[in-house]
C-alpha cells in the first residue's frame, strides 16, 4: 500500500525555532533544577573507585531500555552471558541489544576523538546498529503509523535533498556554541527534529537517543555516557509520542521541551541513588574481604568484581596480571565467603557478583 505524502508535514521547518517559545519562564526554572542534577552527577562519578563500574552498567542498561521503546526485549542475564560466557549462543534480540551498546560506545570514541558530532557520524552510528549500509532514505513512503488504528500519524520528508538539507541544518545546531540557549534545552530540540527528519529506513528512536547522550558529552555536560533517558520515556511513553506530535501539529515546544527536562532531571537523580548505592557495597564488599580474605585482599580485585557483574578467571589474569591458578583460587574464596556465585556456562565458569547485579536488577 503507498502512503500519500501529507504536505502539512513535509515541510519541516530549520533550525532554531524562535527563542520566545523555547524559553518561557517555565522552561528556564526546570531548566535550572535540571543542570543542578546534572551537575551533581558529573561531579558524584568521579567519587566511584573505577568510572568504568557505572560505564559498563548504564551503557547496558540504556541498550536495553531504549531497545525495549522499539519493542526489542531480552534480560539482563542474557546480556550479561554473551558478553562474558564464550559458550553463550544469544538469541535475535540480545544480539540487537549488544549492537546498540557498540553503537553508543563507538559514538563517545567518535565524541571526544572529533570533539563534534556531524551528519557522517550520525550514519557511522545508525550503521553499526542497523548492520547496513543504506545511509539517508532515498525512497519516498515513509509514515508513522498508529499501530491500533493504521492512521498515518506523521509523513516525515520524503525528498533526499531535503533530507540532507536539514540533516546539515541540524549538524550546524548540535556543534554551535555561539548562542545563548541552554544545551539542555536545544537537547529537546534537536532531538524533536531529528524523530521529525526521521532520516534513516531503520533505527531512527535508538540512534535518536545515543545522540542525546552524546550531546551531553560534546557540551561537557558529562564526561562519560552515564545517564540514559530511555527508561524515562518507557515510563511515560504515551506523553513523548503525543508530545512530539504537539510540537508539529500545535508548535507546542514549551510541553516538549519541559517533558525532557524533567526527564534528564529525574534521570540523574535516580542515577545518583544508584551511584550511592553501588559506593555502599563496594566498602561493604571491600571490608568483609579485608576481614575474611586478607591475603588475597586488594582494592583493584574488588574494583573487578564490579566492573564485570559476571566475572571469569581470564579477567583476573589479565587485569590484575596473576596466574590462573591464583585467579582461580581467589575467586573461589570469594565464592566461599558469599561474594560471588559460581555458574557453569559450557566449558568456563562464571562468578557472579550475587548482590551487585541484584542492585542492578532492580535500577
């Protein structure tokens, strides 16, 4: 079935949109109360013993989040077991997961190797997720489509020329720095517009949202990829789709753009708690070795141990530069004294960090 084009909306207009409706005195206080959460983020990060415990933990749990918008679902166990048991075999959906983790790591290396986010390097991402090659759409039909009642919701451009056009308007707003509006709040517009452009065939929400995670970076916002607005919008799901079709159908950015602050706002916040939590048993994990394992007791095996949730004797070796039969014995120790939980995968057996990945599990 073609789709007839609908004119109203094929016209997306440049960017910025006029300032006196993005930053009416309701945006700029939550603005205010959202760079504060954030600040406190960055700056709490850097209290972990290792920033790679909370990397590697939020970058697989926005995979998953944002993964599950697209109706994309597997576990955390899942995740955990292909990246660390060779034996693991995953399933479609993990595997999709596991591209969009690369994607978004890919994306920080791109960030602070370029110190810019360009069109060429929104593709680069698009395509790791995607694993193809079709870049911008040529091929006019693209439609958002009410999945209970097939009304076509929104025709995005359908014109290449058009598309690149405004995918260059865009680059231009993401790397200026010359204006006077808050990041935070052209993070809200420049996400609305690229959902709008919608410029791939495929993979247009995820790679939507590794950008907004990136935008944080490429502002110094945040150092690392440690905030993931996914479950933010899997929790209110219904507001960021009629939200997003307020700004195009009633030039409603005021809702839109407070729906995200309050987003990055909560986001962080709950990031915090978990980032006082995982500092709690780290000490906790850290005294009972001291106390019950003095010999084998360092600060870098513990780090390990909550770097990698799922944890094997390879890790050790070749983190901590032991020998096997040392690596072996010390996480069997660890085993004996309540730490971890040993699983056979195949060949190889995993140790599980029992009361880290619970904490995980739960957010």
């Amino acid at each position: 079935m073609t789709i007839k084009p609908n004119k109203a909306f094929n016209d997306l207009p440049l960017l910025p949109p006029k300032e006196s409706l993005v930053e009416t005195i309701s945006i700029l206080k939550q603005e205010s109360k959202s760079a504060v959460a954030l600040a406190e983020l960055k700056g709490l990060t850097n209290t972990l013993p290792n920033p790679n415990i909370l990397i590697n933990v939020v970058i697989l749990e926005e995979a998953q989040a944002s993964s599950g918008i697209e109706n994309v679902i597997t576990t955390q166990d899942k995740l955990y077991q292909a990246l660390y048991a060779k034996s693991a075999k995953p399933d479609v959906a993990t595997k999709e997961v596991l591209r969009y983790r690369e994607a978004l790591l890919m994306g920080t290396l791109l960030i602070k190797e370029k110190g810019f986010l360009n069109t060429n390097g929104i593709i680069t991402i698009q395509k790791e997720l995607e694993e193809n090659n079709a870049g911008l759409r040529r091929l006019p039909g693209s439609a958002l489509v009410n999945d209970l009642t097939n009304e076509v919701i929104y025709t995005p451009p359908d014109n290449f020329y058009t598309i690149s056009d405004l995918m260059k308007n865009l680059e231009e707003y993401l790397n200026d720095d010359h204006d006077d509006v808050s990041p935070l709040i052209k993070l809200a517009i420049q996400h609305y517009q690229f959902e709008s452009i919608h410029p791939f065939y495929d993979g247009n929400g995820r790679t939507g949202r590794i950008i907004n995670v990136l935008y944080l970076i490429l502002k110094g916002l945040l150092k690392e990829p440690v905030l993931y607005l996914s479950s933010f919008i899997i929790q209110n799901k219904g507001d960021y789709y009629r939200l997003l079709q307020e700004v195009r159908t009633k030039n409603n950015w005021e809702d839109w753009i407070l729906y995200m602050l309050k987003g990055i706002e909560q986001t962080a916040q709950s990031t915090i708690e978990q980032i006082n939590k995982i500092n709690l048993l780290f000490n906790e994990t850290q005294k009972l070795v001291q106390e019950k394992l003095p010999r084998i007791y360092s600060k870098d095996l513990i780090e390990q141990l909550f770097i990698h949730p799922y944890s094997k004797i390879e890790f050790l070796v070749n983190n901590l530069g032991i020998e096997r039969k040392a690596a072996s014995r010390y996480l069997n120790g660890l085993e004996e004294i309540g730490i971890l939980k040993s699983q056979q995968k195949g060949k190889e057996v995993i140790y599980i960090n029992t009361k880290l990945y619970n904490l995980l599990k739960k957010g």
